[in-house]
C-alpha cells in the first residue's frame, strides 16, 4: 500500500528559504545593571534618555557644561540615586570610563566631535535625533518587565512605531508581568528536569495557554498546576512521542492561514513543505525548525512518509506544510493510517482553498529548472 504522498514532478525550489528576512538593524537587548552611562546636554530629551537608562538600573551621570538644566531635568536630580547631575562639560579622557555615551547636540559640527571621541574611545554612541551621528537606536517600547518589546522602523516612520506600540499594548495583558516572573522562578526546574528540545517545548507551551487563557496574575494553584506538568513529561523520558500534523497552507498568502495553522508552525521541530508554499508562509514558523522541501527526504514513493515516521520516532513533532487547504485526501488518509499503527499521533489543520491559481503562480517559492521572475 502506497502511503506517501506523490512527490511534485520538476517542481523543486532553487534554494532553500532563509529563515529570517532581511533586517534593517539587529534587535539586541543590552543589560546596564549597575554600569556606568554619560549623557550630555541640559535638555528634555536628555531627561528622558536618563530616566530610560536609569530604568535598565545604569548608572546616569548627565553632564551638563555651562547649560541650565530643563525643569524637567532638573526635576529627576536626587529623585532617582542612580542619575547625576553634572555641572561640566564631557572629556574625552573621561569617555573610556562609560559602558554608553549618549549627548543632545545643537548642530552637526558638535554632534561629529562626540561621536568620534565616542568611537575612539571604543563606547557604543548615540546622538540623539542624529541619526548619521549612532551606532545604535532607541525603539518604541513597550514595557512588562521582563518582558520587552521594542519597536523600530529604522528612523522610516517613528509615528508608525509609536502606533504599533498602541496595538502591541492592547493585545498585551497587564498580567504578563506576573506570568513572566513566574517563567524566571521555574526556569531552573524546568532545565534540569526536563530534556532540551520537545520535552522543554511542552511544559513551555502548556505556560503560554495558562498565561493567555485570561488577565489573571498566576496564584499558587497555577504554579502547582505547572509543578505536576513538570513531573508528568520527566515521567514520560524517552518514551515522549513526536507527531504529525498536515497544515494546509491556503493559496500562499500569510494572513489567510488559520489560528492552528500558525499555532502549528510555531511549534514545529520539522516542516516538510511542498512546492505552492510561499517564502511568507514559511515566515511564520519557529526559527529553529528545519525545513526541508520533500524532495530533500530522498528517492522514491515513500521517501517522504519513511523520513516522517524516522523524525517522529525520535520525538520530533513533523508539520506536513501542504498548499491549499490539506482536505484529507486518499492518500493522507493512508499515511495518517500507517502513523496510527505506529502508534503515532496524526492530525489535520484546513487551509483555506487553494482557488486562485494565479495567485499561486505569482507568488510560489522560485522553482529548479525555471527561471525565476
């Protein structure tokens, strides 16, 4: 019984998909606990950048020079032990001493000495709303520390980051602080416990369903709750099976995948994916998943299903990414039955309907032997 699916004929992509699409700058998330940072001027946009600073618990030294600090600035002065202020001007000799450097300059001549001194003295530079004067920029934030996330359109479009952020607060419960401190506590049962990869995956997604089920911090019922999720995956060790999940990616267009779909992707450890699936699809499942196009399984009718069942059998969860809307077709429907006599867990997630075929042809991955548009 044939119980793979038929492999597309001359129908291969001609590279294999980056997982993450170019990026304008790196998002890195810089830890200033207890180090020293210089910003100089005398301005509101200073105080801002310190109260900023002063909130990653780095200690502000804000040199003013011969300015009179904003009432603004002056306010923060003594309200907060970690910001200083300083009746001088900045050296360069003084600059080495600082884990950041950061100044509101009134024009580009005094704006390229900072910068150069900065860069000479080997600290990372930030001159604000300069932004030919940076090494680095700020993004819109949105805080629930330790949870953070920072929005940028690479100086393109502030206002359209700032509007994001709105969204992103909206959809963000107050409660995720809680949730995200109770991560922090159980972090270091969860890794000695529990096996990296899928058993880890588990408890964590098993987290994330707790902690966006409503606006409730987490009480000491859910941390037991979490405690007995711990044990039950420790207890199942090796035995901890893998699955299968046949996801039915649309016509090619990211925004018209379902919930699960999505949900599925996210919590892949492998994707084999066939041709009619787009770049953006791909997108949006975890990074490290591997993807493989299913010519990659090898030759033969049931590369595919063989390579399936020897990915499930070590504990992988498999997403089957099929184009359209993975109706269960004879020949899902026996592979799925050659899984369950193996014991393996086989599910399916509707696609929307693969309709428009130009839509299909314009959009699908780059093909071997075709050139590419």
């Amino acid at each position: 019984m044939n119980t793979a699916f038929q492999q597309p004929q001359n129908n291969r992509p001609a590279r294999r998909v980056a997982r993450m699409e170019p990026l304008a700058k790196l998002p890195v998330f810089w830890d200033l606990n207890g180090k020293p940072a210089l910003i100089a001027g005398a301005t509101d946009a200073v105080a801002w950048k310190a109260e900023l600073l002063a909130a990653c618990g780095a200690a502000v030294h804000v040199y003013l020079g011969d300015e009179k600090p904003t009432q603004e600035l002056s306010s923060i002065d003594g309200n907060q032990g970690n910001i200083v202020l300083v009746q001088e001007d900045w050296h360069v000799a003084d600059l080495s001493a600082f884990a950041m450097a950061l100044a509101d300059c009134a024009d580009d001549l005094e704006a390229r000495a900072f910068y150069e001194a900065a860069r000479a003295a080997g600290v990372p530079v930030n001159v604000i709303d300069k932004p030919e004067f940076c090494q680095f920029q700020f993004g819109s934030i949105v805080n629930r520390s330790p949870v953070v996330i920072a929005i940028s359109t690479d100086g393109a479009a502030p206002i359209l980051a700032q509007a994001i952020r709105r969204r992103i607060e909206t959809l963000l419960p107050p409660a995720l602080k809680g949730w995200a401190e109770l991560a922090r506590k159980l972090r270091g049962e969860v890794t000695d416990r529990l096996g990296a990869g899928t058993p880890r995956r588990l408890f964590w997604e098993r987290f994330v369903d707790m902690a966006f089920k409503g606006n409730n911090q987490p009480d000491e019922a859910d941390e037991r709750t979490l405690i007995e999720s711990i044990d039950k995956i420790s207890a199942l060790g090796e035995s901890l099976a893998g699955s299968v999940t046949y996801v039915g990616a649309g016509p090619g267009d990211a925004e018209m995948l379902t919930l699960k779909a999505v949900r599925a992707l996210q919590s892949a450890d492998v994707i084999l994916y066939e041709g009619g699936v787009t770049a953006d699809v791909l997108e949006l499942a975890r990074r490290e998943a591997k993807r493989l196009f299913v010519s990659e399984c090898g030759e033969g009718e049931n590369a595919v299903s063989n390579a399936t069942i020897s990915l499930v059998r070590a504990g992988k969860r498999v997403v089957r990414l099929v184009s359209g809307d993975a109706s269960p077709t004879r020949e899902i429907e026996r592979e799925m039955q050659a899984l369950a006599r193996l014991g393996v867990n086989a599910s399916v997630v509707r696609g929307v309907s693969a309709a428009s075929d130009n839509w299909q042809a314009e959009h699908a991955l780059p093909q071997r032997g075709k050139a590419s548009a």
